[in-house]
C-alpha cells in the first residue's frame, strides 16, 4: 500500500525551516514520556537511598540504607574473622610441639602461616623461604638459632638483635680488620675457607687454626661447628649466609656482621605467629 505524503496528515510544525525541510512537532509517545518521568523519580529516590552526593573531600552523603561497598567487604572479612575465632584462640595457646596430633589446628595453621608468610616474610626471606645473600634459607636444616618448633616461634616472636625488644636474640660477629694482625687475618681467612672444602694454602690454614681457637672458637665452638645460644654459623657445612668465596668471607670477617630480623610480636597476632612458626617449621629443615 502506498504511504500518504505527510503534507496530507496536518500535523503542526515548529515554524523550523531549513531549506524547504521542516520540522514538524510531534508529540512524545505516551509511554515515552512517563519511563521519562519515572528515570527522575527513580534517581531522585536512589540518591537519598544510597550514597551518592560528594559534599567533601572525605566523602559523599551516606543514604538512607546506610549501605557501602566498603561496609561490604568489612562485613566479609568480620564472617570470616568470626568463623576462625575459636581456631585462633586455640592456636595462640597450643603447645606447637603437640600440634601433629591436631590435624585439623596443623592444617590451618600451616595454610594461615603461608599467607602470612607471603605477607611479612617473603620480602626477606623469598617467596619459596630460600632467602638471600644475608637472610637465611628457611628451608633447610642448617639453623643459626634452632630449627624444633619452639625455638623458631621465640625467634619470630622477638626477632634478632632487634632493638625494639628486649628479648630479641644477640650474638655479635666482630669486625676483626683492626684486631688482628695482616698475616693473622690471612691465615684465619685460609683456615675457614678450608673448612668446608675450599681450595688453600694448606699451611697458612694449619696457622689460622691457632688463630681461630684462640679468637674464634669462643662463638663457633672448637670444631667450627657453630653455637646456636650466639647464633654462630656452622663454618664446615659449606652453606653460607654472607656466601662462601674468598672475598665473601674476607668481607665477613674483616668487617664483622649482624644481621637483624624485626620483632614480630609488635606486628602479629599470637595466633599469626603460631600458625608462620608452623608454616615454616614444616617446609623442610624443622627439627
Ligand atoms: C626485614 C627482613 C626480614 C623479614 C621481613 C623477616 N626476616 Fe626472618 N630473618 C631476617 C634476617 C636478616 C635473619 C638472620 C639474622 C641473623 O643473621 O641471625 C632472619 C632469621 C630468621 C629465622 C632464623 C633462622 C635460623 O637459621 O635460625 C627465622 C625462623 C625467620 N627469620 C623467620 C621469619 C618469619 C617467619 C618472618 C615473617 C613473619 C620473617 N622471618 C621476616 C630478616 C627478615
Ligand atoms: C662473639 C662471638 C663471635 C666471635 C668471637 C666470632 N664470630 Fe664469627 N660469627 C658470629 C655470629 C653471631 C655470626 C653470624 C652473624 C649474623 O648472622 O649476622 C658470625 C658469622 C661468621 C661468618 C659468616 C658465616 C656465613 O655463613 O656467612 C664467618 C665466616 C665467621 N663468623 C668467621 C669468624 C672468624 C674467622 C672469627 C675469628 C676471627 C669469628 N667468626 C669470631 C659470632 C662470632
């Protein structure tokens, strides 16, 4: 069927005239015109119902619903917070050397200690434990201080030679360059380079072993072996926290070491601690 010209419908225009075009002033379909209204009554409603308006740097108007995105998350986090209460108050007190016989309390220890750890440790010691020049490898059985349960929860409780607490583990490694003569130093140098297997001058070693008994063995025992109440290094393992090169070794003992670990009673929880105590307890060295 043929349309009509719209000239024939009659419909008003708006006197709008553009080169022979004209704009014609039809009305808004009903339905239209309502949704229309029904938009700005709805958004007028939503804004006095929620938050909405930013009347500050600090914030916008609350809403009457007092809802938020945030208040969201809080509550989430608050469910689970709740849920592990109990958990939590049992792990801050238990006996850690106990804890194999509490799987359930091991098993979210340990998964609580592994985000814990990827949290506050990881920075330090690495993400998989295996440290760095200066941080120890957590995931062996070679301990400055102690591998059983106990001793590493004191560690990571009080930290080392950490000045904040007053418990924190001490034990220096002097800075020997200005205390013992040049051809001392050198001898001692051989000697521990040749205790765990290195290449050296066997009798500038034979010589520094009289230079390590008489200033030395004090701290790391008379076979090297270490002293873990000073937190000495083992010396014949051939595992090194300042490495074991030479020079390495001629830095250490030359300008002495002490490294520090913060106190992580100021920063975590009992229950926090327990559970990184039995994270890494568990990854391989502990004893
Ligand atoms: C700021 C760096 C730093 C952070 C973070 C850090 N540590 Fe340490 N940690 C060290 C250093 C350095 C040592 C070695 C200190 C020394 O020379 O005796 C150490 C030593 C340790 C030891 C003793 C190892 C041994 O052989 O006896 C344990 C256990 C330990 N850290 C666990 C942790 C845990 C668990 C965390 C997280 C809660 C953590 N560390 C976070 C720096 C850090
Ligand atoms: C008063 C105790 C003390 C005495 C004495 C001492 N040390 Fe140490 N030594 C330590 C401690 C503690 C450390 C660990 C420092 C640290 O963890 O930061 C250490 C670390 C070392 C290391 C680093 C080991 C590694 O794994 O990188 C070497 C090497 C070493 N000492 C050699 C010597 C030699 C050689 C002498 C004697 C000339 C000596 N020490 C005397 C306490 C002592």
């Amino acid at each position: 069927m043929a349309r009509k010209p719209t000239e024939e419908k009659n419909i008003p225009t708006t006197g709008h005239e553009w080169d022979g075009i004209k704009e014609y002033d039809n009305p808004m379909p009903r339905w239209w015109v309502w949704v229309f209204y029904a938009t700005i009554i709805w958004g007028i409603g939503y804004t006095i119902a929620y938050p909405a308006w930013p009347i500050s740097k600090s914030g916008a108007t609350p809403g009457l619903l007092h809802w938020s995105t945030r208040g969201d998350v809080a509550a989430e986090i608050q469910k689970f917070t709740d849920m592990n209460a109990d958990l939590n108050a049992k792990l801050a007190s238990a006996d850690l050397t106990a804890l194999d016989d509490d799987a359930a309390l091991k098993n979210y220890a340990v998964q609580y200690g592994r985000a814990t750890f990827a949290t506050f440790c990881s920075q330090c010691h690495g993400s998989g434990a295996a440290g760095a020049k200066g941080y120890p490898n957590l995931l062996d059985n070679d301990w400055l201080w102690g591998g059983d349960i106990e001793t590493i929860r004191t560690t990571v409780t009080h930290g080392i030679r950490s000045a904040a607490d007053e418990e924190t583990r001490i034990g220096d490694m002097p800075a020997w360059g200005d205390m013992l003569e040049e051809e001392e130093l050198a001898n001692v140098i051989e000697y521990v380079v040749s205790l765990a297997g290195g290449e050296h001058d066997a009798a500038m070693a034979e010589a520094g072993k009289e230079v390590f008994a008489d200033n030395c063995a004090a701290c790391h025992g008379d076979d090297a072996t270490g002293d873990r109440d000073l937190g000495a290094p083992n010396l014949t393992d051939a595992i090194w926290l300042y490495g074991g090169d030479r020079d390495s070794i001629t830095e250490t003992i030359k300008g002495g070491r002490a490294g520090v670990m913060p106190n992580w009673n100021a920063k975590l929880s009992a229950s926090q601690i327990a559970a990184v105590t039995a994270y890494v307890h568990q990854l391989g060295g502990g004893e």
